[in-house]
C-alpha cells in the first residue's frame, strides 16, 4: 500500500508539472499552489493523493468523482460551485459533453484546527465550508452598493464576475481594487469597507488557507 501511495505521488508530481496542455499555475506560495485546469469531455484531473484541495468550477457542467476503493459519484456543477476534496481523494473526471475549467487551490501545509467561523467577515458573505484546512465564502457586492466593516485572513480569491472597487482603510486611506472577471490572486488580510463603484455587479469566491 505504502508502494502504491508513494508510486501515486510522484506521477502526480510528474504531471503537475510538466506543463501538459490544459494545465497553468497561476500562484504559488508558502500555504497553497494555485492552478488552471482545463478538463476536457471525458478526461481525469487525477487529485493529488498526498495533499488536500479546493475545486473551484468556472464553468457549468457533470462530474465524476472517482474515490479510491468506492464507487464512482456524478454530479452536475454550475459556475462558482466549490468543492473541498481531502488528500487521496482520486480522481475527478468529465463526465459531461463540453470541456470545463477549474481552479485549483492545493493546500502545502497540514492546516489547523482552530475555527474561524464567521469571525470578521460580511454578514452579506456566503460561508461555504470551513474545516482543518481552509475557511471558504462566497463574495457579492452590486453594482453602486458597499460592505461594512469587515475583516479577511490571507486569501486566493477567484472573481467570477469583475468590477471596479474601491477599499476604505482604518487610517482613512482609499486603494482602488479593481478586478476582471478570471482574474486569480492573493490578498493579505486586514480590515476595510468596500464600495462597487463600477457598473457591475462582483461576484469572488474566497479560500483562506489555514
């Protein structure tokens, strides 16, 4: 078993980075590895089997969770769907007609179990999922509204839908936001109001790794 594990490993270290068609890291730091996937119809993007992650669907579509040892489990997915997987999870395949994208968010370190809850953030945020390894919300300001105060830990966020924002400080500072609709970054935490002033509405997951 230790074999196989180890054996698994590395052919998932080999093809995550050998730059194969449909696969881009966008980020990469102490807390997580950030890349784009593009999955076509009937193919697998084999989850890394020592190392826990976060899917998040850019694109509608039916998956099929591969487990190892259990049976296989389809499901439909929409825009924005985001899904925890642990480490040896197996594989996620296309089940559907069209090719779909992914971002995925794989988490370097062995996280924490202290629980963040909903400490700090919007009470207009989503909260998706929390567990030992990330706390992830889903983020929607219209177009010409604003937040209140709120507070964010370090964080991928993945905007679904961009707009022109403007974040007000505790110092009294404005620094200008703007994100485009794909756009994949990292933000470090701290406290500020935000305000849409674009003529779109923001729509951007979160994932704060622990």
């Amino acid at each position: 078993m230790k074999v196989k594990k180890w054996f698994f490993a590395l052919l998932w270290i080999v093809l995550s980075r050998s730059g194969l068609p449909g696969q881009s890291e966008s980020l990469r730091n102490e807390k997580v590895a950030v890349r784009e996937v593009n999955v076509l119809s009937g193919d697998q993007f084999p989850l890394p089997p020592d190392r826990a992650g976060v899917a998040i669907h850019l694109d509608a579509g039916m998956t099929e969770h591969i487990a190892q040892g259990g049976n296989p489990r389809s499901a439909a997915v929409q825009r924005g769907d985001t899904v925890f997987y642990k480490s040896d999870s197996g594989t996620l395949r296309n089940a559907g007609a069209k090719a779909f994208r992914i971002v995925w968010i794989e988490f370097t370190g062995n996280g924490s179990p202290e629980s963040w809850g909903v400490t700090g953030l919007s009470p207009k945020y989503k909260p998706l999922f929390e567990n030992q390894y990330v706390r992830a919300y889903d983020i929607r300001i219209a177009a010409g509204t604003s937040e209140p105060w709120h507070s964010h830990r370090d964080r991928v966020v993945v905007c679904l839908s961009g707009a022109q924002v403007v974040h007000e400080m505790p110092d009294g500072r404005k620094e200008t936001s703007s994100l485009k609709t794909g756009e994949i970054g990292w933000r470090r935490g701290g406290t500020h109001i935000g305000h849409n002033l674009g003529k779109t509405d923001l729509w951007v997951i979160a994932v704060e790794p622990k």
